[in-house]
C-alpha cells in the first residue's frame, strides 16, 4: 500500500470512529482533478479571532483562512450580534468565508478597556451575560483569565441544558479549576494546578512537579477536556528567530510586524531561556495527554501582535505539535476529527470528515502529510462547501482586503 493510500485510509477510519452523523451536504457542481494529490478534510482553526481591526477587514481573516486550507473557524470573543450576523452570512454563502462557530464577547472580571469583553463584577454578573449569550444561539461562551473558579462555575451552569459550552483561559482560575468548573476548553496551555499570583506562565510551568502534571491529566481527561494548547504562540516567544523569520509575516500590515518585532526584541537572553524550558515542559505534557488518550485541538489565536497569522498559522500549529512529539496523525487529528467536534452539534456532525453525505469542504494537497506534515502546506484545491476555490485568486483577495501596505 502506497503511503497516500495510508493516508486516505487513515483520514476516513479515524473520522468515522470520531463522527458518526451524518446529513446532507453540496457536493462539488464537476469533478475536482487531484493530479495525483492526496484529499483532506477542509481543516478546521479552534481558536480564531476573526474580527475587523482598524487595518484589517474580516475579509481578509476569511480569505486568509480559505487561502491555506481553513474551512471552519471556531471565533471567540466578538460582538455577539456581529458574530451571529456573520455566521448567517457565511451559511448563507453571501459572504465567502469558512464555516463560523461563535462565540460573543468574551466574559471576564476587571476587563481590559478598548477590548471587546463583557466586565463581569461578580458570578452573578457573568452568569447572566453567558444565559444572554446562549439565547443569542452562539455556540460557545468565551471566559478570559481573570475569570475566578465561582465565576466559571456559574457561566458553566447558566447554559447547561443548551447547545452553548464554554471555553475558558487560565490565569485567575488554573487549568485544574477550570476542569472542576465543567468548561469544555481550555485555550492556551497555563497555570496547570495554581492560579497566577506573582509568577509568571512560565514559572508556573517550571515550578509545577511531575506528580501534579499527572493528576492534572487525569482531571482532564476525566472531565472530557478538549485542550487548544496554541503552542505557534508560547514557541514564537521560546524561538523568537524563527517568527521574526516566518514568510507569513508578508501578510501582515506594517504596523503590526514593526509591533511584532518590538515584542520579540525586547525578550530577554533569561526571558527566552526561561520561555525554552516551559515550552518543553508544555510540549512534554500535550504528549503525555494525547499518548493516554487526552483531545487536542488545533487553534491559531492572532491576538500576540497578529502572530501566528489566521489561515496559515494553523500549519505552523500543527508542525509545533509535531515538535512537541505528536506524530503527524495526530496533529491532523487536532485540525480535523477533534477540532470539528468543536463546531457545534449540527456543524460537528457533517464535519471533519470525507464520506458520502458530509459537507463537500475539503483540500487536496500533494505529497505525503503523514509522513511530512509540512506537505499539507502544499494545497491546490480548495472546495468550500462545494465550491471549487482557486488557491492563487483566493490570495490576490487577501492583499486587497488589506486597507494597509503589506512588506514586499
């Protein structure tokens, strides 16, 4: 068996073990030529933030979605009637963009100004923001990481017995209370078992034994976590070289490189010494988890200067999974099978997968993803919800959506 008919055969037992629903779907309108290339489920980024700035338009997180293979975005804190209004927009096709879960504006508790977060004063508070947010339909309730443990537990009971589940950051609440609370993800990989105090991310990290980074795994995955570690993100601060040297970053307006740049100048030799060694620990923890049956999913984030970039970022994850010791089926698993479990129930269900009655959302690319995951880079064909997209055009529209200058 060649390695692409692996591959093929991996794809389709896999995600059928994953999603067993099925519903009707578009199918492409012709025949999609593979030359030889190997079929993918569209790929899906668990953690977006696909929002206009005052430099960029939501086309262009769309487009640069689409552009590199991204065909659902889960989007998380965004003005609630806006993320609804363009969730119809896109299931209505008068939009060209992936396929958006949402949530609405994040909940959090001494919210940054100029940010869109609800200010929670109290459990209270946060639960009648979350019960607000579930009657608007969203999918999901975005808790950020000044969000104490009660605070969690309330915005988790508030919408149980609704399609809504929440997601919550640590920071003020840690990974092991955001589990005890009942939040269905954790996004980005901090405070494992103690609350932020004076430390940093990276010394609790460093601090945190082997005995307790094993009874946090259990509570994970006993609790039926789903982790969307964004390890592009802590790796960009451990490596900063390889960000500054990203190609990607030619898809960014001036004003955030030179941003970007400033922040990763400014680490420090101890800062990045310090940085190297809790992405270890982290990346030995995410393989661990996984090795004992834990769910990653896959997410870019976009909001540490615009880095790792929407769209393309979602490579960089997945080849930051890999290094963390995942084997390339896993990763894949972690943008396909794991990460459509997170779309909600009637997405989830005809996501993720390629088989007779699933959504026509998929990718060709050629050479072997399973062997290199780098080759899943290599897309040309994109089909949206049935929709041959040409990958070259799909580009172009990216620099136009961009009301700034882009490097050259």
């Amino acid at each position: 068996m060649t390695p692409r008919a692996a591959f093929v055969l991996f794809l389709a037992a896999a995600m059928a073990a994953a999603l067993s629903a099925q519903a009707p779907a578009p199918v492409p309108a012709h025949p999609v030529k593979t030359d030889g290339g190997v079929l993918v489920p569209g790929l899906v980024d668990a953690h977006a933030w696909a929002a206009p700035t005052s430099e960029l338009d939501a086309d262009y997180f769309y487009l640069m979605g689409l552009a590199h293979g991204v065909t659902a975005y889960r989007v998380l804190n965004v003005r609630t009637t806006w993320a609804v209004s363009q969730r119809a927009r896109a299931e209505s096709g008068s939009t060209l963009a992936p396929r958006l879960a949402t949530s609405g504006r994040g909940i959090d508790q001494a919210a940054t100004p100029g940010r869109w977060l609800f200010d929670a004063p109290d459990a209270q508070a946060a639960a009648g923001e979350a019960t607000r947010q579930a009657a608007a339909t969203v999918e999901w309730v975005a808790g950020y990481d000044h969000l104490l443990p009660d605070a969690y537990k309330a915005i988790v009971d508030a919408v149980k017995g609704s399609s809504t589940r929440v997601s919550g950051q640590p920071g003020a609440s840690s990974m092991s209370d955001l589990a005890a609370a009942g939040v269905a993800t954790i996004d980005t990989l901090a405070f494992p078992v103690k609350p932020r105090s004076t430390a940093g991310a990276d010394d609790a990290w460093l601090a945190t034994s082997a005995t307790e980074l094993a009874t946090l795994q259990t509570r994970l995955i006993r609790a039926r976590v789903t982790l969307v570690p964004l390890l592009a993100a802590a790796r960009a601060r451990a490596f900063p070289d390889e960000a500054a040297d990203d190609p990607a970053l030619d898809f960014l307006p001036d004003e955030r490189v030179n941003a970007l740049m400033q922040d990763l100048g400014s680490l420090s030799d101890a800062d990045i010494a310090k940085a190297k060694q809790a992405w270890a620990s982290q990346a030995a923890f995410i393989r661990r988890f996984v090795r004992a049956g834990g769910k990653v999913a896959a997410g870019t984030g976009f909001e540490w200067k615009g880095y790792p970039l929407p769209g393309i970022g979602i490579h960089r994850e997945l080849a930051a999974l890999v290094r963390a010791g995942l084997t390339p089926a896993d990763a894949l698993r972690a943008a396909t099978v794991n990460a459509a479990g997170l779309l909600g129930a009637a997405a989830g269900s005809s996501a993720g997968r390629i088989a007779p009655g699933m959504d026509a959302n998929f990718i060709v690319v050629a050479g072997d993803p399973l062997a290199h995951i780098e080759d899943l880079e290599r897309i040309t064909s994109v089909i949206r919800a049935g929709e041959v997209l040409e990958v070259k055009a799909l580009v172009t529209s990216v620099r136009r959506s961009l009301s700034g200058p882009i490097r050259k």
